[in-house]
C-alpha cells in the first residue's frame, strides 16, 4: 500500500535510520541485540521522536504489541479492559509491549490501575511510555521505568534529512525555504515534516503565505518588543498583529520568545523566562490561544516597559 503522508512513509524503521543521541541509540542498539526491553519511560517535546523510538523497538525485538493514544483513552476502563486483555492473553511472541502515547494524560486513578499492571504481567508484559511532562507520571511508575529525555537532532542534522527526502523525491527546493521552515517548527519534527510536504506545489517547495506570515508575526513580534516605542503603542501595534495573523498557534512563539530574551529583556530577563515558561505551559490547556499568549505578551510588556 502506498503511504502518502511523509511523516509516515520516512518515519525510521530502525537505529540506523533514526536521526538522534548517539549515545541513546547505542543504549537501545543493546537492548535490540539482547531481544529484550525493560519499562520505559520516554519524555521531551513534542515530535521529537519519542513514538518514532518506541516503535523502532517494537519492531525489532520478538513481540505481540499494542499502541494505545493515551490522549484519546485516559480513562481507567482502557487499562483495565484493554491492556488487561492484551497482557492477560497468551502470545505468539516472546514479549507482549504496550505502548502509552502521551502517557501524561492519564487520569491519576488510570495510572494507579496500570501500576498494578506493570507488577502482575512483569514476567511476559513490557511497557513503554511517552510524554511531554514526566512530572506529570506518577513516581510508581517512574520507579519502575528506565527514563529516557529524548532530545532533538541538531536542525542542521533536520536538514540533511529534509534535503534528502527532497531530492528523493524529486522535489526542486532552495536551501533558504528549507531553512524557514525548520526554524519556525524546530524541534517539532512532526510539524517540520507536515510543512515540507503541504508546501510543495507540482514539484516545488513554494513556501505558502500563511507559513510566511506565521514567521513573519513572531519576528515582528520580537521587534516590537525591542522597539523605543511606547509601552501603550507596543501593546496596541502587538495586539493588532495578532488579531490579523488568523493563527491560534503559538507554540513557536514562546520558543521565539526565550531563544531572543537577550534581545528584549536586558535586566529582567529570569522573570520574562519564568513568565514564558508559566504561559507555555497554561496554552496546553486553553481553549483559545490568543487570548493565553496576548496574556503572556502583557506582562512581559508590563515588566521591560
């Protein structure tokens, strides 16, 4: 079957594949040689691989396995139903491994539940999970995990990687586009990867306007806040940018912001990060994200004037 989608279809198959630490692919190369893998715990940003490494694993040692969204099914009803059934049944396969996605979703009574999982299927059952916030993982499964921060490759390694899908594939590009759009997504490769693909147009990546404007806002953005400008027409010029960009997704934003705090927030520069970090954090859960990051821009405004 043809995979079209190209986070998929150049998703790594195995370690020599993987665009990563070298020091955690020789970690895991050794569990892959033995055959056998303890419970893991999988934690970093989003789309920096952690799933990508799961599934390398699962393919390459002897197992039944079963991949759970985590997201999608946090109630304790999928533990003890689905990954009870599964672990519970006699297999084909050495090892049985669950995988958790986006582990840190689970209710704390679900994580109570797969505790006692991890205890009574030990002898045949593996688990391996995933998450953006450890702190977020009780400590009795952290305990009884192997934890691995799954850091992103370099973005000139994301490059290389970009260029050679490109060419792969026939696609004409210039070095330049290709460098935007790393910078705006890094280090979500995911995203990095959705972009170069629904940005090529009959052969060639042709950056679209909204990428253009996306990038184009946080820098301005920055400037502004840089600016000699009044704190009342920063507030106005900023709030009015938002408003026309049509985005609700400022993730790359607060990356923005903390990679430039030396341009803007000489003097104050650990209370604009604690306030980046706080807003961070607060945009998971919010509904509209504008209002979350016009929040965080208010009160950095209201600190470096």
């Amino acid at each position: 079957m043809s995979i079209n989608l190209w986070i998929e279809k150049f998703r790594p198959r195995n370690l020599d594949e993987y665009v990563g630490s070298e020091a955690v692919k020789q970690r895991f190369g050794i569990f892959i040689e033995k055959g056998e893998i303890p419970h893991l715990l999988f934690h970093g940003k989003a789309g920096t691989g952690k799933t990508t490494m799961a599934k390398i694993l699962v393919n390459n040692i002897d197992c039944d396995d079963i991949y759970i969204n985590a997201s999608d099914e946090r109630g304790i009803d999928i533990i003890r139903n689905k990954i009870k059934n599964f672990a519970s049944t006699v297999g084909f396969s050495k090892w049985k491994v669950v995988v958790l996605d986006e582990a840190d979703y689970l209710t704390p009574e679900s994580q109570a539940a797969l505790r006692n999982m991890m205890e009574t299927f030990a002898d045949r059952t593996r688990f391996i999970l995933t998450c953006n916030y450890p702190e977020k993982v009780i400590p009795a499964i952290q305990s009884r995990c192997q934890t691995f921060k799954i850091e992103p490759p370099s973005m000139k390694d994301i490059a290389v990687r970009c260029a050679t899908i490109l060419n792969d594939e026939g696609i004409e590009f210039n070095a330049v586009d290709l460098k935007t759009i790393i910078e705006t997504n890094y280090p979500d490769i995911r995203k990095v990867m959705g972009d170069l693909q629904s940005n090529v147009v009959d052969g060639v990546l042709e950056l679209s306007s909204d990428l253009l404007n996306s990038n184009d806002l946080e820098n301005k953005i920055i400037d502004h806040l840089k600016s000699n400008m009044s704190k009342k027409d920063k507030f106005n010029t900023i709030r009015q940018l938002m408003l026309d960009s049509g985005t609700n997704d400022y993730t790359n934003l607060y990356s923005l912001l903390y990679k430039r705090v030396d341009e803007y927030g000489t003097g104050n520069i650990g209370q604009v990060i604690l306030i980046i970090s706080d807003s961070d954090s607060k945009s998971i859960m919010a509904v509209d994200k504008e209002i979350t990051a016009m929040a965080c821009l208010i009160q950095i405004l209201d600190i470096i004037g």
